[in-house]
C-alpha cells in the first residue's frame, strides 16, 4: 500500500469526521453520498477518488480504532503488574479522548460487527504476547480471554455511557483487579 501524503489523509480525516457526527443523528443505511458531502462541504468527486461508499469510510474509521487499540497493547513489553495497567490506562485514555467514535461503534452500533472485531484484534495481541512471555497457559484460555475482555468492553461501554463519570485510574484499576481475580480462580 503507497504511503498517503497530507493532503489526502487531511481529506479523509473530513470524511471521517463528518460521518461520525452524521452518526450521531442517523443510522448508517440512511445516510447518502450527497449528505456526507454536504456535511464535509467537500464534492462528490472528491468522495469518489477515496471510497466508493459511505460503509467505506466506516471501515475507515474502524480500522483507525482497532490500529490505535493495536498499537496500545502493543506496547507491553512484559506481562506485569505495571506494564499491564498501564497500558489500559493508556488505551482508556485513548478512548476517553475518541469518545464519540468509541461510543457510535460499541453502543450506537454504527456496525455490529465492530464489537467482534475489537474482541479478536485484543484477544490475538494478548495471545501474542502472553506468548511471548512463556507463561502456561490452561487449556481453556480462550474462553477465559473472552470473558475477560467481553467484561471489560462492557465496562468501558458503561463508563461511555455514564459521560466517562469516573476517572480512567480508578476504571483501570477496576478492570484490572477483577481481570486478575477471573485468572487467579482459572488457574486453581
């Protein structure tokens, strides 16, 4: 894939945004071409060089929320205690500062699918690194991932909903000590 110069990721960015805050009032089937071009007060044409649809600059959007949910875990270098909170905090902090496009894709259901998507993109990077770190694994660990992070997407989507009320620290904390004591009763 070429590397995008300014000018066009700037272009998209407009799309993106402009479509997020149609997605605020309207579901994604019912917006057309002429509307997100009205909104971007960009042309057609325009529209028409980068995507061929609106559900293209959806997945647009997704897969710019799955790369920086990629890019959070992935830098946890060892599985600890710190490494680990860290790392949600920082992707809670992310997601506090994209609340919008986190709230139109897992409780506005701008995609159904997008839920599933995040589940397997953080359970893969979590397999990967666990992985790496030679730690045994039970035979069932990709339920108890499953669980583990079906759990926390819950979470964040209530904290979402709740206008992000409570400070990242104190959800990170939250998830991870409940995270721990799910691992701690799966390992007896």
């Amino acid at each position: 894939m070429k590397k995008e110069n300014q000018r066009v990721k700037l272009t998209k960015r407009i799309f993106k945004d402009s479509l997020i805050e149609i997605l605020k009032e309207k579901a994604i089937y019912s917006i057309k071409v002429k509307e997100l071009c009205n909104k971007a007060e960009l042309n057609r044409t325009t529209f028409y060089k980068y995507y061929e649809n609106i559900y293209d600059v959806l997945a647009d959007v997704e897969y710019d929320v799955l790369k920086d949910s990629e890019h959070c875990i992935s830098e946890i270098e060892n599985i600890n205690e710190s490494q680990i909170k860290n790392t949600i905090y920082k992707l809670l902090c992310n997601i506090q500062k994209n609340k919008d496009v986190y709230y139109l894709l897992l409780i506005n259901s701008a995609d159904n699918e997008f839920y599933e998507k995040l589940m397997k993109t953080i359970i893969d990077l979590l397999k990967n690194k666990i992985g790496q770190s030679n730690i045994d694994l039970k035979e069932n660990y990709e339920y108890i991932f499953s669980y583990i992070i079906s759990g926390t997407i819950d979470i964040i989507k209530k904290w979402l909903c709740e206008d992000s009320k409570l400070d990242a620290n104190h959800i990170t904390d939250l998830i991870y000590d409940l995270s721990n004591k799910i691992l701690g009763i799966a390992q007896n």
